[in-house]
C-alpha cells in the first residue's frame, strides 16, 4: 500500500489530484534520477530512526512487525532493504500499481459541491 496525504484548499483539490497523477504516470514512464533516489532513501532512513525515538511509536513499530510479519526488523536490516531499492524496481512497481482502476482515493473537508472524478487520478 502507498499513501499519499496533501493537505489544500477547496479551490485547489482538483490541480493537486491531477499533479500526484502526473508524478505516478512520470514513475511509469521514467527511472528515478539517482540523485532524487538518494533523497529518497536517506530521507526515509532519517525518518524510520528518528520515529524510534518515542517509545510509543517504538511499541507499536514493534507490534506491527509482530502483526504483519511474524519477527522484528532491526533498524540494520530496514537499512539494508532501503538501500536495496533500485530505480529499475521503483520503475517495476510503478508499473504495477499506478492504474487508475487500482487507485482509491478520499477527499475530507468543506467540499462545497467538489467531485472526485476518475479521470482526475489518471496515469
């Protein structure tokens, strides 16, 4: 599962729906810049260590890995599988998962007569 959160005005819901399609659609047709993938990965890897700090979101990092996957990660083999990640295979699922047919997506707020239409998640 991938999640996107935007958080904008009403007057402004459509061009941000319609931009995250674009990125998808871009993932689709382009590898990622080996530059923007080193963002990425670092970035990641700062927020998984600073998101151990608390022991709330420790706990239930913990008891989420417990959950889906039977074992505890350490924060060494997070590591690793982050920096496994080629842009060949970001290409791959993108691929895979950005269809339209297979993306769901919600609106909250005051929407003052806005619809969510299908063709705004195109990619």
């Amino acid at each position: 599962m991938l999640s996107v959160y935007a958080g904008t005005s009403r007057s402004t819901t459509g061009r941000v729906l319609r931009s995250i399609a674009r990125e998808f659609a871009r993932l689709k047709k382009e590898l990622v810049g080996a530059d923007e993938l080193r963002r990425a990965k670092d970035q990641l890897k700062g927020s998984l260590v600073l998101s151990l700090e608390s022991p709330g979101a420790r706990m239930s990092n913990l008891a989420r890995q417990e959950i889906y996957f039977g074992r505890f990660f350490s924060v060494d083999e997070l590591h690793a599988s982050i920096e496994a990640v080629t842009a060949e295979g970001v290409h791959q699922t993108a691929l895979e998962f950005f269809e339209p047919r297979k993306i769901a997506a919600t609106v909250v707020g005051p929407l003052d007569g806005f619809q969510l239409k299908r063709e705004l998640l195109a990619c």
